[in-house]
C-alpha cells in the first residue's frame, strides 16, 4: 500500500480495489468487485484521493 500512496499522503480511490483484493485476509472474503462496490457506496467519485494514512485506519 505505501507504493500506492502519493507524496501528498493520498491515495486515489480507482486504484484501492485492484490493491485491496492482493491483500489475503481481505479477498477471502471480498472480491474486487465487492471492494469497488462498497467503495463506491461510500465514495461515489473514484477519481477522489484520500488522506491514506486516515483510509488505513
């Protein structure tokens, strides 16, 4: 994920899911298109970027 994020401290939100879903604990359960989904409830713009270090929390 630190290779994600930009040197503003953000990260933009198209680029979370296909990250996400390397992550074991997370695509046992979720599939990418679960991520984007929920992602998208949330954050319905995906060219937004987020503060990183608040995402990971």
């Amino acid at each position: 994920f630190l290779s994600m994020r930009k040197g503003s401290g953000h990260v933009a939100l198209a680029d979370l899911p296909a990250n996400m879903a390397k992550l074991k604990r997370l695509s046992d359960i979720l599939t990418e298109e679960e991520i984007s989904g929920f992602l998208a409830d949330t954050y319905p713009d995906t060219e937004t970027e987020i503060d990183f270090e608040a995402f990971l929390r």
